[in-house]
C-alpha cells in the first residue's frame, strides 16, 4: 500500500478527520484501591493500570459524548457543521431500551436536522462498528462530502448499597480497570488525523457467553474465558486480514498496534501470543517489539481505563499522541466485544495527527482531573445508586465534589436532572 500515491489520486481517500478523548473531571489511583480493597498485590500488577476515570452522579454517557465532540465541532465553520449527515453514538450504557441517546448530543450539539441519529450496541466493539459504518457512508458517495460524527462513550459504575461489603462482590479485578469516557471522531474524505486502508479488513466472530449484561445495572461472565475469546479473535482477525492484503506480516507491516485494551496485561498476553505464533519470535524480541509498537498505545488507557465500546479508539488516539510520527507510519488496530465479534484493520497517520490531536491538550485535561480520596470515591458508589437505569425522576446534588465540576476551565457539560425520564442538561464554566 503507497499511502502518498493513495493520496495524490484521491482515491478511496476515507478517515478520521478530527478526533478527541474526553475522560471526565475525576479520577482515582488504582494502587490504592486495590490496597484499600484488599487485592492480591500479585495479580493486581497484572492489569498495568495507573489511574482510572471516575463517573460522578452528574456525568453520564451523553456528558462525555458531548464533552468530548464539542471542541471538533466548535471548529468546524456553518457550512462544514452542514455537512455532518449522521450522527452514531456506540455504547453499552445507554438508559433507554428505545431512545437513542445520539438525538440528545446531536441536539446540545447544534447540528442541523438534517441528520441520522442512531445508535449502535455491540459489548466493547461497539465504536470500530460505528466508524467502519461511517468509512462504508463516506466511500459510498451518497452525500458526496458527507461527514458522520462517531461518538463511542462508556460509563462504569459500581454500585454499592448502602452497608454493603464491597469486598465480597464480583467485580473485585473489574473494579479498579473500568473507566468512564468518550471519544469522537468525526470521519470524512479529509483524514487528517488517521487514513483508513480502504477494504483492508479481517473479522472474526461467534457466539461465546464471556461476558455479557443480563440486567441494565449488572455484569456477569467467565473472565478466563474473555482472555481465550479474546486472543482466538485476534489472531482469525488478522489471518482474514492477511487474506485481504497478501502481503501483510505482523511483525514489519505496522509501525503501530492499537488493541483493545481491557487491561494492559490482557494485551501484553496477546502480543506475545501472536509473535510468537506469526513471527516465531523469541522473549526478548517479543519485550522489545512490545515496548516499541504497543506501549504507546497503552499510555492514556493506563490513566483512563477500560471505557468499553470507544476503548479502542482510545488506544488508537494514545497510540497517535504517543508515537513517532515524524513521517507517515501504518498503524494496525484491532477491537474485540464480547459475545463476541472482532475486527483487524488499519491506516495511516502522520505528523499532522499527531499535531492536532496536540492541540486538544488531551495530556493536559488528564492531569487536571480532580484526585479522588478513598473515603470520596466510597461516598461516589453509594451515591450512584440514584441514577440507575429507568430513573424517572432526580435532581442531581450539584454540591456534591462541586470543585471537581471547573477544573477543566471551560464550558463543561453535566446532567442537571430528569424529568419523567427526559434528561436535562446544563454548561457550566
């Protein structure tokens, strides 16, 4: 593939335009909830995880989404707003079996009506489905210049009655790797952010009862057999792939790996497994390809957390900020859902990528997040129990951490209340 020649012809030119993580206004360190938790220590390391997003009563998925694409579209002038024709949000935490939540962030965020609102749900491939959707819309030429917002947002939060013992609950290891978050990417025949290898796609999927929601506010499934989803969907993925590009090799045709990261072990597990299956390669070599091709991809999702259906994408947006793009490098992606379906594909990005999503301060709104204290982080979970799926009616307690609601010194959108089950939003600088 000769990405420049691609470019010059314009030919099958699709990708991500402009794109934005956007990872709440709290966070938590891990370490000291695994230790205040009780965890084994040993197992614990394994997850490789810094920092997590924590959701506060006042954010939820529609938040992060707005929060997220409102930089990207403020950008935009009126005319390149016009030519936003969809919108798809992609999430696992929606709040209404009928509703789509994409028609509230299409209104918040001012786009014209002339628009597809949809949403799509998928365990944690979910956002991979909204962007191949929107790529396959860009390529058809239907609107030519047609542009479709891809909103991938994802909320945990582990509810705990009151007088309950954490300790004792399913999700002890889930606990302290799953985040709250979103990305946008807004994709378009201009990508100036990550260009799309047109029809190079592998995919893989059956059924497999690994993890799955059998009520709105729970989770269930067999960790260990994840892992083994997950790794016999990231090698299928790729072979399919290879089917596509003949001359595709693991270990030398990509600069980069995006991998959907539920945990940074998860990942290291499946590097190696694939090196050492595709490339025959050896430990060392296998530490240092690690070091070189995947860690840059890990470093947000370390300090973010596994936010679900956008966490690709976000690993993909670290692997882009993290990376040397000093000259126009492939980047292999690869995203896993549960149930299951998976997809191995890839592109290209360049220093322009890289100087954009720059501009975003995406590093910089990490760092401002508010550090939560144990004893607050306790008080967030009890308090979560008043936002569960099908509340009808709430208004939001606005005091409560109201310090961590400015910290990122700009209009920040939160949820005020809800009325007869209609949610109802607020800006507040």
């Amino acid at each position: 593939m000769n990405f420049q020649r691609r470019r010059e012809k314009n030919v099958n030119t699709v990708g991500i335009e402009a794109m934005n993580l956007y990872a709440g206004v709290a966070s938590l360190d891990v370490t000291a909830l695994a230790r205040h938790r009780g965890l084994d220590m040993r197992r614990f390391n394994n997850l490789m995880m810094k920092e997590k997003t924590v959701a506060l009563p006042y954010e939820d998925p529609v938040t992060f989404a707005v929060n997220a694409a409102m930089p990207i579209v403020d950008a935009l002038t009126q005319s390149e707003r016009d030519q936003i024709r969809m919108v798809i949000t992609c999430t696992e935490s929606g709040f209404d079996f009928s509703k789509s939540m994409s028609t509230y962030c299409h209104d918040l965020l001012g786009l014209s009506r002339h628009c597809r609102m949809f949403e799509i749900k998928g365990a944690c491939y979910s956002g991979m489905a909204g962007l191949q959707m929107a790529v396959n819309f860009v390529l058809s030429r239907t609107y030519p210049g047609g542009k479709v917002l891809v909103l991938a947002s994802d909320v945990s939060r582990f509810m705990v009655e009151k007088g309950g013992d954490a300790l004792s609950a399913d999700w002890s290891f889930s606990e302290p790797s799953g985040g709250s978050g979103a990305v946008a990417m807004l994709v378009s025949d201009q990508p100036h952010v990550f260009q799309i290898d047109a029809g190079a796609n592998g995919c893989y999927g059956y059924e497999v009862m690994d993890t799955c929601r059998p009520a709105a506010d729970a989770d269930a499934g067999n960790a260990d057999l994840s892992l083994l989803a997950y790794l016999d969907c990231c090698e299928n993925a790729f072979l399919d792939y290879r089917k596509r590009v003949a001359d595709a090799d693991f270990a030398t045709t990509f600069s980069y790996l995006a991998f959907h990261t539920p945990f940074g072990g998860m990942i290291k597990g499946a590097h190696r497994t694939m090196m050492r299956k595709l490339v025959m390669a050896k430990p060392p070599e296998i530490e240092a390809d690690f070091d070189q091709r995947v860690a840059p991809g890990l470093a947000d999702c370390q300090s973010v957390g596994n936010i679900m259906g956008a966490t690709a994408a976000l690993s993909l947006a670290s692997t882009i900020r993290h990376g040397d793009f000093s000259e126009p490098r492939r980047v292999g992606v690869f995203s896993y859902g549960s149930g299951c379906c998976s997809e191995f594909f890839s592109g290209v990005a360049t220093h322009e990528g890289t100087h954009r999503l720059a501009e975003l301060e995406i590093g910089e709104q990490l760092d401002r997040r508010r550090d939560l204290t144990m004893a607050e982080y306790d008080d967030v979970l009890e308090r979560s129990r008043e936002i569960r799926f099908g509340t009808r009616n709430l208004d939001v307690d606005t005091a409560l951490l109201a310090s961590a609601r400015g910290v990122h010194r700009r209009p920040t959108l939160f949820l005020k209340s809800i009325r007869d089950f209609h949610r109802e939003y607020e800006w507040v600088n």
